[in-house]
C-alpha cells in the first residue's frame, strides 16, 4: 500500500506534524495539556449529575470486579468514544485547514489526518493513565488486564483513523460533511450505551418483540460498531473479564473495513488534492 510507504519514507514529517498538533492544541492557555483531563472530567460530571442523581440511572456492579461506582463506569466507555470523535472531527479538517501547505509544498497528504490522529492518542493516552490509576485505587484488578486493554485502543485507533481518512476526503470535495457529520456524531452518541445500560434497550426490545422475522431492535442497535467496542473496554476495565468473542471478532472487523477503505479513497484522490482545495 503506498500510504503505507509514504509514510515510512517521511518519519520525521509525522513526527514533526505531530508535535505540532498537541503544542498548538493548547497554545497560549494556562492549564495546557491539563485541558486534556479537564474535558473529559467536565463531561463526566455533567452526565453523572443528569443520569446518576437526577434520572437514577444505575448500570449493574462489575462483574466480578464489584466496582459499583456511575462515574468511573462512565468514564470506561466516555474516554474511547472521545478519542473517537476527536480523531474522526480533527482528520476530517485536516486536508482543508491545510490548504495553502498542501498547494504549495510536495509532501505524503496522508501524514496530515495520521499525524491528528496521533496526537489525539496522545493526549487519550494521559487520559486512560488516570483512569487507570482511579481504577486502581477504587481496587480493580486493571493492571492485569492492561495488555488487552492497549490492544482495543489499537483496534480503535484503526477504525477511527480509517472513517477520518475517507471523511477528510469528503470535506474536500463536499464541504457540507462536516457539518453533517457534527450532527451525526450526536445522535451516534446517544445511540451508543454511554450514559446508559446497554439492558435498558434489551428490556424494549424484549417488550417490542420481533421487528421482522426473528430480527429486534437488539439486534440492529448492536449493528453499531462503537456499541462493540464500548462493551469490550468496560468488560475490560470495569468488570476485569475478557468481552465477548464476538464483541472482540466484529470490532477487529470493523477496524479493518474502515482503515482499508479510508486508505484506497484517501489514495486515489491524493494526487488531485491541490487541485480540488
């Protein structure tokens, strides 16, 4: 794959671009890379107040963990879903808020939403750090199971760099995307069991019944591939067991789909970007 190649012939340029991207995150503000666990705790709060005190919302205890605590639970499926977005939003603006550099410099276009997508993982990577810590304190066995864990962010950060590869194309030609897709993010967020149980829905669709055939609405809400991997990092870092193999098989799938069709629409319009910025 020529991607693939460009981007080992130019190592420096992805790590250059790269360190651009987390310096000028957080450029001229006075927490700096602190604003990274900031966000992510600001959220938590805001959904913990919302869903926990005010609508008691209540998931089931770790299993067989035992942790029973809505905020770190939160938190197990929050911070990938952020990662998610953040990669997909900063890939797709990347092409065309690099505009002026890409029409009058020769360089590999794909470093552009690689090296936001690193960037991002940097900063996910100090978030999960504290999450873990949490998870630790709390009495989790997180630490055995870090390995798996590192494993499904590396599973993630294929699938989300794959869509922000094939959406950064799209904004280049059809500059409504972005604004489409900020809508599609929000329905896609609460379309995945983040702030709530996963069972809420197994209980409507069981009080609903078949939709056609033997098919529920179960079964289609699971189509979501963030609803996957939301469940395997809980499994992992809140109930301490191993997720579902299924779970495990259709977000590797997902993943592959996504890199290697983001990576053959990214490389056949490479050569016309100039052009069509």
């Amino acid at each position: 794959m020529s991607l693939l190649s460009d981007l080992r012939s130019s190592p420096e340029l992805l790590t250059n671009l790269t360190r651009r991207e987390v310096k000028g995150k957080y450029k001229r503000t006075v927490l700096g890379q602190l604003w990274s666990l900031v966000n992510p705790l600001a959220q938590m709060v805001i959904f913990t107040a919302v869903f926990s005190f005010i609508l008691r919302m209540q998931p089931d205890p770790g299993d067989p963990s035992g942790l029973d605590t809505f905020s770190v639970w939160l938190l197990c499926a929050l911070l990938p879903w952020a990662f998610f977005v953040n990669v997909v939003n900063g890939g797709m603006g990347s092409l065309v808020g690099n505009q002026n550099l890409i029409q009058k410099v020769a360089f590999p276009r794909v470093a552009l939403p690689v090296s936001n997508a690193f960037s991002v993982a940097f900063t996910w990577g100090i978030e999960m750090t504290v999450l873990l810590v949490v998870l630790l304190v709390l009495g989790a066995n997180a630490l055995l199971w870090l390995p798996a864990v590192l494993v499904a962010m590396l599973v993630l950060f294929a699938f989300a760099l794959g869509v922000s590869l094939l959406l950064s194309i799209a904004n280049v030609y059809f500059r409504d995307t972005q604004h489409f897709v900020g809508i599609l993010l929000q329905a896609w967020f609460y379309a995945t069991p983040i702030v709530y149980p996963v069972s809420l829905v197994a209980e409507q669709s069981e009080r609903l019944g078949p939709l056609f055939g033997s098919v529920t609405v179960l079964d289609l809400y699971r189509l979501n591939p963030m609803e996957r991997f939301a469940e395997v990092f809980r499994n992992l870092l809140y109930d301490n067991r191993w997720p579902a193999l299924d779970s495990v098989l259709i977000c590797v799938v997902w993943a592959a789909v996504s890199l290697v069709v983001g990576a053959l629409v990214f490389q056949r319009h490479e050569k016309k970007l100039a052009e069509a910025l």
